[in-house]
C-alpha cells in the first residue's frame, strides 16, 4: 500500500516572531529583571539576568532564566508570551461526528427488540 504524505513548511511567522514583532510585543509588556535563585554561586547571585515579562492587555506572564544573559532571556519570554497569544488567538476545528459503527447499530436495535418483547409481554399479561 503506498501512501504518499504531503509535508507542508512552517512560515516564518508561524513559528518563531521576528524582530519588529517581538518590539511591539514589548511596548505592550512590562518587562521585570531580577535575581534568579538556585545553585550558581557568586555569579548568579550578583547578577540580574532573569527576566519576567507580564503582557499588560491580556495578563499573560512569562519567565525566562535559563541564559546569564539578560537581553537572551528577554528575547526568550518575549517569545513565550508571542507563542502563548498564538496559541489563544488559534481556532479550535469543529469536531465532525462520525458515524456509529454497524456493531454499535446492531447494539442498539437489539437493546430497543429487548425492551419492545418486554413491553408486549407486560400489556398481553393485563389483556389476560
């Protein structure tokens, strides 16, 4: 059996936003630094390079911490906020019902035979 399996390419947009796209972002967010915790010594407790980014119209928030540097991890919670709007502004596809199985209708109408041979039987009983 050959099935063919048409690939289609992700645009540019559609997977990871530009840089005029991640500015707008920013002008609409409140972008916080701060000291991360956790083991890291020295470095780590010194520098600000956490970044939590809090989308003002929407109240989405997003942290970043995995990078020491904190023009990274801004770039990267702008990101996440940039995914996390996609993911809301998508459409969810109908559900298409699909039709019940021949074993199921055969289920069914066997079910509704039972209870009509009960109904008869209880109406001839009265009738005698």
């Amino acid at each position: 059996m050959n099935r063919s399996i048409e690939i289609r390419p992700r645009t540019r947009s559609a997977s990871r936003p530009d840089a005029e796209a991640l500015a707008r972002l920013a002008r609409d967010s409140e972008i916080t630094a701060y000291r991360s915790s956790g083991p890291g010594g020295q470095k780590k407790n010194k520098t600000e390079s956490s970044v939590r980014v809090r989308h003002l119209p929407s109240g989405i928030v997003r942290v970043a911490t995995e990078s020491r540097s904190q023009h990274q991890n801004r770039r990267l919670a702008l990101e996440r906020v940039w995914q996390a709007l996609a993911r809301r502004a998508r459409k969810a596809r109908p559900r298409i019902a699909s039709a019940p199985s021949r074993a199921a209708v055969e289920r069914r109408l066997e079910s509704k035979r039972r209870e009509a041979r009960k109904k008869r039987a209880r109406s001839g009983a009265l009738e005698d």
